[in-house]
C-alpha cells in the first residue's frame, strides 16, 4: 500500500475497550490514480472493429456506390450501374454482419424483495437481550456488541432467522435449510406474480449465497421448487461475499448475450444461521452486529417485446478484482478463531483495501460514463501530476452526479457511508436509500442494493431515461458496478408485491444519532 493511504491504528486502553482509530479512510484515493486504469475504462467503451469500419471502410462505400453529395441541399444522389449495385451489395453484407454481431439488449423486467414475517422482527434492544440471554458471550463480548450496535446504523425493524432467535439458539443445518427456503421462495413467488412469468419459461437462473453453500445447491433447491426445465442453465456462485450479486448480474447478461430470446433469473441472498458467531473475537462479533436476513430476485430478458413492459436497460457492468494482493485476500476471512470456532473475520485494514479497491474501480468506470468535460479535467489533472512529480497539484475528483441521477450503495455500515458520500461527494439525498435500508433492514449482503432501489421506487423517484448506479464492496477483495437506465416513467408504485417498503416508506427519511 501506498503510504499516502489509509493508516489504522488500534489503542487498547483496558480489557473492556478499544479505541479504533482510522486515518484518511477513502479521502485521498485519486492521489495515486494509475493511468492504466484509465485505459482499461476507455478500451470497455471503444471497439476497434466499429471505429475502423466507419473511418476506412464507409468512404471507400461512399466511392464504390456512386454517392455524390452536390449541394447540402440536395442529399444523397444515386448513379445506378455496376459499381452502385456492387458497392450497394457491399454494404448490405456489411450492414447484416453489424446486425447479427451488434450487442443485444439486457432489460430488467422487474425484481423482488423478500420481507420476512414479522415474528422475525428483532429491535437492537431485543438484539442485545438475546445475546445476552444466549449463554454464548462472555461480558466483554456483550459489551463490544452493545456499543457497535449503538452505532452501525442499523433501526429497530430488522429480521432475524428463527434458528438464531430461539432460545436457545437452534444452530443447524436443517434451520439454514428453512432459512433459505423461505427467503429465495418467498422472492421469487413475488417475482413471478408480479411478471406473469412462468417457471418453466425460465432459461437462466444464476444464485449467489456466500457462506452456505449445501448440497445439493441452492440452484437446485430451487430447480425441484418450481419444477423447472431439464434443460435449464443453472449456476450457484458462494463464497463472494457482498459484491457477489452484481457477478450474478454480470454472468447473466454474458449468458443472455449468447442465448437469445430467453430469461434469466438472478437470486441473491446470504444466510446467517450457521454463521452466526457465538465467540469472543471482536473481530468476528462485528458481523453479529451488522447482518440481517434478507435477498432479493431478478428477472432479466433480452426479448425485444419485453422493453415495454420492463423497467430498466442494463448499460454497463464493470468487476474490479484486487485478490492477487494478499491484503486484500486477508481481508474478510472465514476461518476458526482460537478456541476453533468459525466466524467471518473482518480485518482492521478493510477500509484501507476498500478505498484502494474503490479508486481502481471507479477510474475504470469514469471513461463509460462521465461527460466528456468530467473526463477531460479529470485526465488532465491526472497527467500534471504524473509529470510534475514535485508540485502540489491538488487531484481532480470527477462529479458522478453528472452521470447518475440515483446512487444505490451497498448498506455494508454507517462508517462506509459516511466516506462514500465524502469522497464522491454526494448529497443526503442521494445517500438516502443506502442509509434507509441500513436503517430498515440491516446489511443483507449482496441483496441491499435492490431494496435500496425499490426504496428510491417507492419514493416515485424514477424518471424515464434516469441513470441509476449500483456498486458494492465484497470479500476477495472485489469492487463491481452495474448501470442502468430506466426505460419508463415510474412516479407510482403500482404493485407492491415484492416491494420490501410497503407499509414503512412513509416514515422515511430517519436520522438516527
């Protein structure tokens, strides 16, 4: 790591307490903006082939047709012989070969979040008595717990799964099972009502759940639920942490690319009973406080008649990998603490890897989607500090609102957030569904972003033709991005099935101190 980054140190003043202190978290990620990042966004955006056919190949057409532009007045004029004929066959070829490999359209016809029954509903209150109740910590534990719950960000309507409620706590395979039973059926049942979609007219299905991954899997849990086809392509993605839904996202578009006429469905989720820790590690106790039950599922579709009954078109999806750095590997780990319990470890140099994974991956995406402007201070300020080493040129930080009128960041926690808004200098508006669904729901890992994004539709705030910017953080330690642009007008939500805000969004915005 650069040692312009992020420092962290930890003063432990007695047992009972530590004090963190973070320096510089994310504020100074563009000081070390590598140019080679910037060309790996500009090679997503430009294609050789399609630059070189409209710079050499169209005049020589021009030549070979005949066409003659006499006057601006008098458009194109057509000399029919030989040569128009031939170089008119020419083009048609030319035109059918750009059409047959031209890329296809990915819409969202719609998606789900599973809200689970309120029986599950735990308050931090309730949260904290359970711990307490449970036999599992001792007194320091508790007390970490308590003051990282006063603080993450999370309300007092968040869902907990039974097996991890009861008392005592019921963790075992077969309430995991009952976990994700309910969370990807009860989606997907919502999804499919509201889609007029059947299951068997299902041809993709990709699942992604990190820390439980059964066997047989979770894809096929769902193949014998729904009774899909034989000939379905399924895959089950685990162990990518919270990013890990956008790769679904990701992978889907690529199989939709290559099948066409289909669906695929998308099912992200994660499931706490067998994860939940019962240890004294602090460093573990931090996913106790922060991750709640939850998922959501997607319906996507390359059909030219779906575009206008869907709500948005996929633009672009942009992955940022950082594993081959053993920092960044390390940094969110599942493995045994010292009395051989397993837990989630998050590292105290998460955020300093997140930062560094965040600057990588947003240099990449600027080139597809800033304004020309954005891109040339940017590249410009970025070029006077390559060059003059020695001088103080302050970085230039690109203004995403120009390219994004909704932000949909993943609820990972409130100190996340904070240096997010910071460093892409956002406003609480834009904040808002992240913080709310934080609030609401608590971190439900790779799922957050689509209650944060039915959270901006049951605010009606989706405008036909409005850019709205998915991105979120993962173990590995991975950065990825999908961009979307809403191919309606959605001022009202007209059925709220599958919308988790049904019954609560009119009492947000809430600030909690």
């Amino acid at each position: 790591m650069d040692k312009e980054r992020l420092t962290t140190e930890m003063n432990i003043k007695d047992p009972s307490s530590a004090v963190i202190k973070i320096w510089r978290w994310l504020s100074d990620f563009l000081q070390s903006v590598k140019l080679k990042y910037v060309s790996l966004g500009y090679g997503y955006s430009c294609n050789v082939a399609t630059i070189l056919i409209f710079a050499l190949i169209l005049p020589l057409l021009v030549q070979l047709t005949g066409l003659k532009l006499h006057h601006p007045s008098h458009l194109w004029t057509i000399q029919l012989d030989t040569k128009t004929i031939t170089g008119s066959a020419m083009l048609l070829v030319l035109f059918g070969l750009y059409w047959a490999k031209r890329s296809i359209p990915v819409y969202m016809v719609d998606f789900a979040c599973y809200k689970p029954e309120k029986e599950h509903k735990v308050s931090v209150e309730s949260f904290l008595k359970m711990t307490e109740e449970s036999g599992y910590f001792n007194e320091e534990a508790i007390q970490f717990q308590c003051r990282i719950s006063g603080k993450a960000g999370l309300g007092d309507e968040t869902y907990l799964p039974s097996g991890i409620t009861a008392q005592p706590p019921n963790l075992c395979m077969m309430e995991a099972h009952l976990e994700a039973e309910a969370v990807m059926f009860g989606a997907l049942d919502a999804l499919f009502k509201k889609t007029w979609v059947q299951p068997r007219d299902i041809d993709i299905l990709v699942v992604n759940c990190s820390l439980f991954n059964p066997t047989p899997s979770l894809s096929a849990m769902i193949v014998n639920h729904y009774k899909l086809r034989t000939n379905i392509k399924s895959y089950n993605l685990g162990g990518m942490g919270c990013s890990a839904g956008l790769i679904s996202i990701d992978l889907a578009k690529d199989l939709l690319k290559l099948n066409p006429n289909s669906y695929a469905v998308v099912v992200s989720t994660e499931n706490i009973t067998l994860n939940w820790y019962s240890g004294s590690d602090r460093s573990m106790l931090l996913a106790n406080c922060l991750f709640r039950m939850g998922g959501a599922s997607i319906l996507l579709s390359n059909k030219s008649s779906d575009r206008g009954r869907s709500k948005y078109e996929l633009v672009h999806t942009v992955r940022t990998h950082k594993g081959a750095d053993d920092k960044s590997f390390n940094c969110a780990y599942q493995r045994e603490d010292e009395c051989g319990i397993i837990g989630l470890c998050l590292a105290r140099e998460l955020m300093v890897v997140a930062g560094d994974a965040l600057k990588t991956h947003i240099t990449t995406l600027g080139p597809l989607v800033l304004p020309f402007t954005e891109q040339l201070k940017f590249f410009v300020s970025l070029v006077r500090r390559k060059l003059l080493k020695r001088s103080r040129v302050k970085p230039y930080i690109p203004d995403f609102k120009l390219a994004f009128e909704h932000f949909c960041i993943h609820a990972g926690g409130r100190g996340v957030l904070d240096e997010l808004k910071k460093n892409l200098e956002l406003s609480e508006w834009h904040m808002e569904p992240s913080r709310m669904t934080l609030h609401r729901f608590g971190n439900t890992s790779s799922s957050s972003l689509w209650y944060e994004l039915a959270y901006i539709e049951a605010k009606g705030r989706v405008s036909k033709g409005n850019r709205v910017w998915q991105i979120a953080l993962g173990s590995g330690f991975k950065c990825n991005s999908a961009v979307w642009k809403a191919v309606r007008d959605m001022p009202v939500v007209g059925d709220w099935r599958g919308n988790p805000w049904d019954d609560s969004v009119d009492k947000y915005p809430v600030y909690k101190e």
